[in-house]
C-alpha cells in the first residue's frame, strides 16, 4: 500500500530589519558669530566646499535656520559636538542642533 507523503516547505522567517531613525543637523542663526566663521565650521565639520557653506550660511541667515546634514543619530550628535567645541573655542554663540527627521 502506497503512502501519500506531503511536504510541507519549511518557513524561513526573515528578521525585519529597520533602517536606524535620521536625525537632521540643524544650523541656527544668530547676530552675533561673523558669517566667515560660520562657513569655516560648516567646512571643517561637515566637509561641505566653500559653495555648499555659504549657501546653508545664508540659508539659516534668511530664514533663521538650515539643516545642514541628515544622518544617523550617533553621526548627528557628533558632528553637533565638534562644532559647537569650535565655536565655544572661538568665544562664539554658534548653535546647531540634532532633531528626529519626519
């Protein structure tokens, strides 16, 4: 007598992996920190060319702030870091900040 086997594939179950939260850095303008500075750091930190700076400068300039960079939270808080021990080595009021990207 012949037996009816079934096979029943087994189930691979995948983790699903989530894409880590983007924060974006945000430059904040003041009246205070001279606009070549400000250039300077987004340079230095952020590896932007002098173009790119002057551009998130006057950017955050007119309209009060920019964001300048979205990344991982960890790459955020660091980078907001160095450029906020610049500006505090240079006695300047510069501010950026790291915020959850919508």
């Amino acid at each position: 007598m012949a037996r009816d086997t079934v096979l029943t594939p087994k189930t691979v179950t995948r983790p699903k992996v989530e894409k880590p939260r983007l924060y974006k850095v945000i430059l904040h303008n003041d009246d205070y920190t001279p606009r070549d500075f400000v250039t300077i750091v987004l340079k230095v930190v952020f590896r932007m060319s002098e173009d790119a700076g002057h551009r998130v400068m006057m950017t955050a300039h007119k309209f009060g702030s920019a964001v300048v960079v979205v990344c991982t939270r960890e790459i955020a808080e660091t980078k907001v870091t160095e450029a906020m021990d610049l500006a505090k080595e240079a006695a300047m009021p510069l501010l950026f900040t790291a915020e959850p990207e919508e």
